[in-house]
C-alpha cells in the first residue's frame, strides 16, 4: 500500500511540472527521437558529404603528385642547362615536355575534383539544413544569414564615410544580396550601405546560418532570440551596439541532438585588431541541443567571424572531462553585418 501511495505521489507530482513547464522545453524533450522524415534527409545529405570527401582527397593527391611533377621538372631542366651532350641535352628536354604535359592534366583534374567535392558538400549541407528543419518544425524560426537590423543602419564606426558603390559589391559591403530590392537599386550606382574602411568581406563568402563543424561531428544553426516577441521576421536581424542573446542549434550528423556540450564562444573582425567588446557564454539549454547564448554584441558593420568550440563527453559537471572519451570540434559562421 505504501509503495503505491508513492507511486501516486510522483505520478501527481510529474503531472504538475509537466504543467508547469515551459513549452520549449516540453517541445524539445516530447522530440528527442529524430523524426523518420529528418532521419532520411540527414542520410542522404551524409551519402553526398562521403562522396564530397573522397573527391577532396583524390584532388589532395593531385597536388602532392602535381608538386613531385614540379620539382622532378625543375631538376631535368637544371641538368639540361648543365649538359654539354647535346643528345643528352635533347633528351631531358623531350622527357622534361612529357613531365610538363603531366602536370597540366594533373592540375586540371585536380581543380576538376575540387570543384566538383565543393558542389557537392553543399549539396549536403543543403540537405542537412532541410533536415534540421524538420527535425526542430516549429522551433528553428530562421533560416537566413544574420545581417544587422535595417533600424541601425545610420550608425556606424570608425568615423567611416558613405559612398557609392557598384551593386556588385553589396554583398561585400555588408548586404546580404538575397536582401537586396533590386528594384530600389541604380543600374550603376547604389548608396545603400556605408564604407567599411577597408573590411570587404571575400568574393563567394559562405554566410550561411547553417554550418558543418570543422571535423564534421556537428551541423549548427544560429539565429537571433530577442526575447518572447522572436518570429521569422526578426531572428536573423542583429541589433547594432546592443547586448542581445542568440539560440545555437547543435546536432550530429545523424539528427539527434547533442546534449550537454561544453562551449566555448570566441568572435573577430578579420583584419582588426579587436574581437568582440563582450564575452558572450551559454547559459543553458532551451531544450535538447538548443543553446541559449547571452551577451553577444557587436559595435562595427563589417565582416565578422564567429567560432563556437564545443567539447562533449567527460565530466560536465564538473568541466574536468575524461580524455578517453572527451571529443572537440569546432564550427565556424562568417557574418556581413
């Protein structure tokens, strides 16, 4: 009798925290098993990564044989230099054409290779981002690049000057060009964004919100959490010079979450000497492999970069991890605020 009383007990007191919790941690703890529709969307993506790797390391090998074409190239043409044989002379430089056809087909297939492994990685991370979708419905409110909130666009640092630039380079200047009303821009001439005083983000910079880790244990997403009001319209906008908090999503690479990593958060402006004015730190999590991260903020438009180093296994508790089973990575997101 007493053993059921108890059992009633804790069946009455599940019940109320059950009531009395939030519904994104009810969300996300109803939704730990990854869902059969994000599960194939994350195999296929992780088929296409396989295939993306094993080309990048074909081209890897097309360059280690490409620089021994180079340098057994470089000593035949030394030796023909020096021969006084004229028959010997011709036949390095016959030997050494061959080696130089070489190396061009070497070459050629190699860039072939990686271009082909970099369409399709992002062909994987394309699926793997459709996945997460799926796997946080309801919970993942952005799937845009971070830009910063159209309302701060006045402001600026550096003392930097406005000037006009080519609609080419908006994507340089700090306007993401899937941002851009192309209806509201000059057919040769554009003052939407400032000058950056020299911080130009790269052609092609891969500003996605969506990211594989550097040793591909991860997929992580970011977005901007500003409080209860957060909806699709406003997690991607980054408010200028302001204490705010972002939401990192963090998975394997099969779907399920990854759950109670240690993370380390470290920003920068490439060609600055500064990082970020604040230390921002998770402070918990909003559900399974939900982070919230507080104290993010940023003071310049530019290009920034942002690393989340991540640790699992070991001692969370007490953050003195155990070297067997403990595993690190990294996952790195460009910003063009």
């Amino acid at each position: 009798m007493a053993a059921t009383q108890k059992i009633h007990r804790l069946s009455a007191f599940l019940a109320l925290a059950a009531l009395a919790a939030p519904a994104c941690l009810l969300a996300g703890f109803v939704n730990a098993a990854t869902p059969p529709a994000a599960a194939s969307l994350f195999a296929e993506a992780r088929r296409h990564l396989e295939q993306s790797n094993q080309l990048g390391e074909q081209a890897d090998r097309n360059i280690i044989n490409a620089n021994r074409l180079r340098k057994r190239i470089n000593q035949l043409r030394a030796r023909s230099r020096k021969t006084p044989d004229q028959t010997v002379h011709r036949q390095l430089n016959e030997t050494t054409d061959n080696l130089v056809g070489q190396l061009q087909q070497t070459q050629t297939g190699g860039s072939e290779l990686r271009q082909q492994s970099r369409a399709l990685y992002y062909t994987a991370l394309d699926l793997f981002e459709q996945g997460a979708l799926v796997r946080w419905e309801g919970t993942i409110l952005n799937r845009k690049p971070l830009s910063m909130d159209d309302s701060t666009s006045a402001f600026i640092a550096h003392n930097t000057k406005f000037r006009s630039v080519h609609p080419n380079m908006l994507n340089k200047m700090g306007t993401p060009t899937d941002n851009i009303d192309r209806s509201q821009v000059d057919a040769s001439m554009s003052m939407l964004v400032p000058a950056l005083a020299g911080q130009n983000a790269p052609d092609n910079l891969d500003i996605r919100s969506f990211q594989l880790s550097r040793e591909q244990n991860y997929l992580a997403h970011i977005e901007v959490k500003a409080g209860d009001k957060a909806d699709e319209n406003t997690a991607h906008l980054v408010p200028f010079n302001k204490i705010h908090r972002w939401a990192l999503f963090l998975s394997d690479l099969t779907g399920n979450p990854v759950t109670g990593a240690r993370i380390e958060i470290v920003g920068h402006m490439p060609g600055h000497v500064h990082g970020l004015p604040t230390q921002p730190r998770v402070v918990g999590e909003l559900a399974p492999g939900v982070y919230q991260v507080d104290g993010l903020k940023f003071q310049m438009k530019g290009w920034w970069v942002m690393q989340f180093n991540i640790a699992t296994g070991g001692d969370a508790e007490t953050e003195q991890p155990d070297a067997a089973a403990n595993s690190t990575d990294s996952v790195v997101f460009n910003l063009v605020l």
